[in-house]
C-alpha cells in the first residue's frame, strides 16, 4: 500500500428533493430563504399531531433511467435515488468514459427502508383476527396478505434495494454497501465510502442517501416520540433551528447522491472536480437510546475526528486569521435536545473561534429529510464553495438566548470560505461529521 | 491508562480527553500533532459469539455441527400455516432470556427491544466473553480492557417487521364504520395505544445502539442493511476502520430474525422460501442438490470480536484466526435479483488478491449454501470457475441447514464457525441430503479433523450484494 493517503474529490452531484428536482433550482431557492412545508398531502393525516411535512411533488422517476421498464415497481425512497443518481452520473461525465471496469466502481449508500403500504396492512390485520376481535390468527393473516398486500412491494421495502436498482441502472458490480444510522445515515454513507476508496478498493464511488418516513406509521412513530413540530397552524415557519421557540422537526423526504472519484482518476479522464472530502470521523454516543449526552460527547469527538483526519488543529486560526473551518452545515434538527447539544459541542471543539464559524441548518428551509439529510447537506455544502455564498438559516427571528453562534438568520451571506464541516446525528447515537474542501 | 500509549492516533489522546471532559471554552494552548498515518494493520477475530437454533455462544454451536445435530424444528413461535415452508431455527425462549444477560441497571429497556436487538444483545455478551474482555455489559467491577473510545461497533441487521399483533391492538381502537382503521381517529386516539417509544424498538440501528450502550463502545459505529451479505459487509467495514487507525477493536456481525408472518409473506413473494409439505424436517434445506427448492429460515446471527492483531497481543488475547482477505461486489443482471457467478467469482479473485494468496492457499470453503436453487448454481458455478479441478475435493461447511437462513446474521455464523474449524484444525459434520449432481464436497459427511490453513466464507444476497471473507490459522 502507498504511503501517500489517495485524495478523494467529488465529480457529479444530484438530489430529488421537496423542493425541486434538479441541482440549480433548489440552489437557488434555498439561497432566497423559500420553503415549501405545506399540509400532508399522502394519506389524510388532518387529525394527527402533525399535519404537515415537506414533501417531493411532481416527480416522474421514469424521466431519470434510460430503460424504466429495467426496474419494475420501484418503491417511493428507490425512485428519488434512481433520479438524483442519474443525475449526479451525467454530470460526473462518467457514462461517456471508455474502458470503465464495472468492478472498481461501488455503491455505498445511507439509505432508509421503502413504505409500508398502510392501507393493505391494516386490512390484512383487520382481516385475520380471531373471534375476540382482536387476535391475529397467522394462518388467516397470511392468506389476507396474499389477498391485500402486493408481493413486489413488500420485496421492494428492504433497505438495500435503492442500492441494487441503481447497480443495475448504470451497472455497477463493484463492493455495494447501505448503511441505515438513522439521520447520520447519508453523511456516515459518504465517509466510509471514501474510506473505502482510500484503501484502493474502488476507483469510483457512488455515495448518498435517500428515504421517506412520510407515511402513517412514520408520522405515528415520530408524534409518539413527540420528536416533530406541531406547529400546524403556519407550517412554513414549524423548522425553525436554533430559535427560542423552536418545538421539533419538519418531516422530509428525498434524494441526495453524489458521484467520488480519486483524485488521480478524475484528473486522468480531466473530470471537473466539485471539492475533496478531506476528513471523516464517526462517534458513539452510547449513552441512552433516545437522548443525546448532555456534554455533546460523541458530536464533539466525530468533529475532532474529522478534523484530524483532514490534518486540521481546531484550536489554531491559519495564518490568514481564518478558522480551519469557515462554515459548519450542522444537523440542526430544530428540535429542543439537538440545537442546544450541537452548540455546546461546536464550541467544545473551536473554543472561542466557534463564534466566528457560521453554522446554519438548510432543514430550517427544505425540513428534515431523514437518511437522505447528510448527503443533501453536504451537496450544498459543495455549492457554497462553488459560488462563496452561505444560505440563511431562515425563521430565526426570537433568537435562544442560550444559542449565541453566528446562524446566519434569515438572510443568506456571501463570504469567502475553503474549507466546510458537515454534521449528522442519529437517533441511537451515531455522530459522524465530514470535512469538505475546494480544491 | 496503559492503552492509550497504543494509540495510533497520537494527536487523540491525553489532550484529547480533556477537551471532552473540560470546560465548554477552552483556550487554545500547544498545537497538537497534526498528521495523518497510513497504516497497514493485521486483523485478527480474538472472540466469537453466535447465536442461533444451536444455541448461545461458540461451543454449544461448534458441538451441535461437529454431532450432526440440527436446530431446524416445526415452527412453534407462530403458525405458518398460510406459507409454504412450516420448519425454521428457533433460538431456544428457555436457554435465552435477553434480560439474564444484560446488567441489571438496563433491565429496563429490554422492553423497547424487538427480537433483533435481542438476539445482537445476547450474542455480543457471548462475543465479549469467548474475546476475555471486559466491559460495564460484563463486569462492573473491572471496567474496561479496552478503552471505550478505542472500541467500533458494526452491526448487520435486517428490515425489521414491526409486530403485528402490537399493532393490531392498536388498530382495533380506531375502526371505522367499514371494519377498516379510520385515520380521523387514528390520528387523535388511536396512534396513542402505541407506547412512546414504538418506533425505537423496530429501527435497524437499534441493534448497535443497545449493544454500544451496554458495553460502552464510543468509536466508530454502523448498521449495514444489506440482506445475507450484512454480516460479511460489517466485517469488511469494522476491518478499514481498524487499519484506518480509527479503532482498535470492534464488535461487528448481524442478527436478524425473519419468524414473524410479515417476513415470511415477503420471503414467500420473493419465492425464496423451500416447500415443506411432505418433508422430514431435515430435508427442508438441501443446498446444492437437484430437489432443493428453497430455503427455511433462522433466528440468530451473532458478533465478533475484531481486534488489532497489536492490540490483541499486547493485552495477552488469544487470535481465533487472523482477517486475511476481504472483498464485495454486485451481481446486477438484468432482473437485479439473480445470483450471477461472476460476480461471486470476481468477490473471491479480488479477496485471494488482498490476501496476496492464490487459491491453491484456500483449504476449505464456508459457501452460503442456502438451498435457493439459482443461488446455489451461481455460488457453485462461481467455486469451479476459481478453483478449477480443486473445485471437486475442497471440502466444504454448510451451516444453513443446521440453523436456517439467519439472514443479516447468517454470515456471522459462517465466520464464526470458519474461526473454531482452523482453532482446532477439524471440520463439522455435514447434514445434507438429496441428489447432488454438482462435484463438490457438500454431501453428508462425518466431523473429522484436518489440515486448515486458510478457509473462504462466501455471502450472496438478496439484493445483489456478494463478499468473500478469506480467514487464516494464527501462527
């Protein structure tokens, strides 16, 4: 194995998100502070705690894949990945490239489960229950599901089959990974997959998430867990990280992948290079299963973690009087425990300097999209570098006085910055953070 | 903490620690050592815990193999009448209670685990244990022989069904005029004959994140969710974050549990599962012969302990084997749900090629050997294309028909055992049955010992995702 560390950079980005579903739209309308959280339109969900969500609209997976017959019935998390991947793939410029070995080229993604088709599983349920009128005999449950639930479907639902439809869509046969760390899922997908690559044992990765917990066990889940924003009488303004009256998060759904290289790959095809993943660190809380350590334990080591894999002293500002970082794309959920935690462990980290480091939370504007959070986080992350400007963490108007760093409220900055820190945080206590850099 | 001057992370460590255990502002004070190092580790599994139909823990399930005993029965833990395959691996309800085996202080929250994380729970005590480590989830007395930020966590784990009886209960609060769930209750009542916490037991990374809380495990921590090749999958990550230098061991492996009728209806629509009817219940799985016609299904998996070689000997553990080679890739035919042997073929070339062996090295194969026919074929095509004439006397282990298909924790079982037959240089006894009309070593067959060296483990999953694990004798 070399001792030099191979470089890892970025060639192809792409998202299906609420939004919109290609990469400048959303840049755009996320540097204007829009949103688009409006009422649940997927099942009727008028008498839930939460009523609203961000959801993708008008998509048309079939526009995305050259063959949709290729995929069948795709589920709802598969056909967002189908399309950000295609896009992230043309813009690479890899599709073009001659002589590709289909083996060197991986997947790993963080993607989540598919949907539960509720409607059919309750009958089934209902369906099958014995004369007490509520225990489920096996036998007539399985013959009610062969009645109600379809068989493609169910298959559809395992968590690695965004991964396989998008292996076959443009054929890849190279090592494929999904990893599923709730809302780190994404992020950690990214990182491990540069890892994997700095090893040797791939060429070219395909990296990302997608999900949707936008259905009626999902909502349920998460209002059980009172973890969502019940704010249904302005939806537009429930995702408000960092404010004093913030009161949980916005449920999102979508699609953000993006296409890595070696850096001597890219410049040997003259791929245009988006930014270099230059540091990675990944944390357990292990601490409790629903809350995070109220020191900012484990966010506080991923963020060293990643610095140091970057070779970066988070105590130090460079010679120009920078920080290390110029911007940190926080997870900033918006919930009460996250927003608090994660500033406690940005300061633990900087010190003093973390007041200096902008940190705002895109889900303010596009809400949370669950496993497919990080990596659309991160594909904006790529952008601001691109065009040196950082969007607003918007609704932020009644500041926490507790929460007293740079959120860059409501309206979007421009500055100039080489050098960005993303982070994603799960439920069950994964932390992992990547350190993102132009090139 | 005599660990950590083993850190190879140096600018991680004493400066480190206080930063986490220090006040919220912090001065800047010396700069630290800034530099990465690339670094070539030897990896060895210093502790096996499987869990499955044979029971809990490396020995119970060694001497089930090495006796010819299977754990296939009748299914007791529901009727599956509705499906075409009525046998599977139960882990026994009596030999295993989950909350005998976790320190009292978390008694609790074994009600917020379904039987996936109990089975991960249970099988990381028995790994901890079978490694001689100590951790809060073993001893509160000692503490820790490895430093908790020291210690990863990648776990393989399954779609988890959620219980449908559970919700069931549920459902009934909110029926409608039409007999059906109305949402308009459901919303404002119904949801709430659900505990709090309901989501929380079903969520794939719930498996890591209990069995990081209980035995502290800080570093690095994934749930990898890719069918059979979970298990395979983790190893081969838990394997880059110890060479990384980002952990010096890591519990890693999968468990799973598809004995519920939601998984068993998706298992039947993805025709997947063998047809019982008819059958001795040790006929059901018959890899590799000419009347298999599916598989059966087990609950189990089970993690290891992957460990530095450095670490592991410089704290007196005992390496099972030594991680020697590792590789993935994807089948994806046109379908994307086929087997296809080139594939599988490629994952054992690039895995001989990281453990710069040739396969004249490979003494014994653990093939998946699910009894899904077109798996099968493709996993056997794929040993006589690498192997050549050797194809047809390298002996190999089957482990399905003993504890069913475990799933994501299926492959944890095979290293598990891959790692107990080159300790104590013999091979299990072999069950099945049926024609074989392939020329490979998989008909029945005795325990016997023999001369092991180096031994393969091969995962194909549903989904497309194949590894090939290349495991060494330590020296």
């Amino acid at each position: 194995m070399s001792s030099e560390r191979r470089r890892i950079v970025i060639t192809g980005i792409g998202w299906v998100t609420p939004m919109g579903h290609d990469i400048e739209s959303v840049w755009q309308r996320l540097l204007n502070g829009e949103t688009d959280i409006t009422p649940i339109e997927r099942f009727d969900a008028r008498t839930f705690p939460t009523t609203f969500a961000s959801q993708v609209r008008n998509y048309d997976w079939t526009k995305f894949v050259k063959d949709p017959s290729l995929h069948g019935q795709p589920g709802i998390h598969t056909q967002f990945a189908l399309g950000a991947a295609r896009q992230a793939w043309d813009m690479s410029g890899l599709g073009t490239v001659a002589g590709l070995d289909p083996h060197r080229i991986g997947i790993y993604l963080g993607a989540g489960e598919g949907v539960l088709d509720f409607q059919s599983y309750q009958k089934t349920c209902l369906a099958s229950r014995e004369d007490d009128g509520h225990t489920i005999n096996t036998v007539n449950w399985g013959e009610a599901a062969a009645k109600f639930l379809d068989g493609v479907g169910e298959v559809e639902q395992e968590p690695n089959m965004p991964a396989s439809h998008i292996s076959r869509e443009l054929g890849i046969r190279g090592p494929v990974y999904n990893c599923l760390t709730a809302c780190a899922a994404s992020t950690q997908a990214i990182g491990e997959a540069a890892s994997m690559m700095r090893r040797g044992d791939a060429d070219v990765m395909v990296s990302g998430g997608t999900h949707t917990m936008l259905h009626v066990l999902g909502v349920t889940g998460f209002n059980r867990l009172t973890a969502m924003s019940t704010r249904n009488d302005d939806p537009a303004t429930a995702s408000r990280p960092f404010s004093k009256n913030r009161d949980g998060f916005v449920m999102g759904e979508g699609s953000g992948i993006i296409i890595m290289e070696t850096l001597d790959h890219a410049t040997a095809r003259g791929a245009n290079v988006l930014g270099e993943v230059t540091g990675y660190g990944s944390s357990a809380d292990a601490y409790r299963i629903t809350d995070i350590h109220p020191e900012g334990r484990g966010p506080a080591v991923a963020m060293l973690e990643a610095l140091a894999d970057a070779g970066l002293d988070p105590a130090k500002r460079r010679d120009d009087g920078k920080p290390p970082v110029q911007y940190i794309s926080s997870h900033g959920t918006s919930t009460n425990e996250n927003d608090h935690i994660e500033t406690l462990a940005a300061k633990k980290v900087f010190g003093e300097m973390a007041y200096d480091i902008p940190m705002t939370s895109i889900k303010s504007m596009m809400g949370h999209l669950i496993c497919a959070a990080g990596a659309v986080e991160f594909i904006t992350c790529l952008l601001m570098l691109r065009d040196q400007v950082i969007p607003p963490t918007i609704n932020l108007d009644e500041p926490d006085p507790d929460l007293d760093l740079d959120y860059v409220p409501n309206v979007k900055r421009e500055t100039a910055m080489d050098t960005c820190l993303s982070n994603s945080f799960g439920f069950g206590g994964q932390n992992n953070t990547l350190v993102v850099s132009r090139i | 903490m005599p660990f950590q001057d083993r850190h190879l992370c140096p600018w991680l460590n004493g400066d480190y620690l206080a930063i986490l255990t220090g006040p919220v502002l912090r001065v800047a004070t010396e700069p630290r050592k800034l530099h990465y190092r690339p670094m070539t580790r030897r990896v060895v599994i210093s502790g096996a815990g499987p869990i499955s139909a044979l029971g809990v823990g490396i020995d119970d399930t060694w001497s089930a193999m090495c006796e010819g005993r299977s754990g296939l029965k009748p299914l007791t833990c529901f009727d599956p009448g509705a499906f075409p395959c009525h046998v599977g691996g139960e882990v026994d309800p009596e030999t295993f209670k989950v909350r005998n085996v976790v320190p009292k202080s978390y008694r609790k929250a074994v009600k917020v685990m379904c039987r996936d994380v109990e089975l991960a729970v249970g099988a990381a005590v028995a790994a901890i244990h079978d490694a001689g480590l100590k951790t809060p989830g073993v001893d509160n007395e000692d503490g820790h022989v490895i430093n908790p930020d020291r210690m990863g966590c990648q776990i393989g784990s399954g779609l988890i069904a959620a219980d449908v009886q559970e919700l069931t209960d549920a459902f009934v609060t909110s029926l409608g005029d039409d007999e059906e769930v109305d949402l308009g209750k459901w919303g404002v009542t119904g949801m709430e004959n659900l505990t709090p916490l309901w989501l929380l037991k079903y969520l794939p990374n719930m498996l890591a994140c209990h069995v990081t809380i209980v035995h502290d495990c800080q570093g690095p921590s994934n749930t990898i969710t890719c069918s059979e090749s979970s298990s395979a999958l983790s190893l081969g990550e838990s394997m880059r974050v110890i060479e990384r230098g980002a952990a010096d061991a890591c519990l890693t492996g999968g468990a799973e549990s598809k004995l519920n009728p939601l998984s068993y209806y998706r298992q039947t629509c993805a025709g997947r599962l063998a047809d019982s009817s008819g059958l001795e219940v040790n006929d059901v799985v018959r890899p590799f012969s000419t009347e298999a016609n599916g598989t059966a299904l087990g609950e189990g998996g089970g993690l290891l302990v992957l460990e530095a070689k450095d670490n592991c000997d410089a704290r007196g553990g005992r390496a099972r084997a030594e991680l020697l080679g590792y590789a993935a890739t994807q089948s994806c035919d046109h379908d994307g749900m086929s087997a296809t042997a080139e594939d599988i073929a490629a994952a054992i070339h690039n895995a001989l090629r990281s453990a710069d062996l040739d396969h004249e090295s490979i003494d014994a194969i653990v093939p998946f050997g699910c009894g899904i026919p077109s798996v099968d074929a493709a996993e056997a095509d794929a040993i006589e294309t690498v192997f050549g004439e050797r194809a047809t006397s390298i002996p190999q282990v089957l482990t399905v028909p003993y504890t069913g298909n475990c799933n994501a924790g299926n492959g944890a079982i095979q290293v598990s055992i891959a790692c107990r037959c080159l300790e104590t240089q013999s091979l299990p006894a072999r069950l099945n049955t049926g024609t074989i009309d392939r020329n490979l070593q998989v008909g029945p067959a005795e325990a016997r010992d023999a001369q092991l060296s180096n031994i393969l483990v091969l995962s194909v999953s549903q989904g497309g995702q194949n590894t090939a694990v290349i495991l060494g004798k330590v020296s």
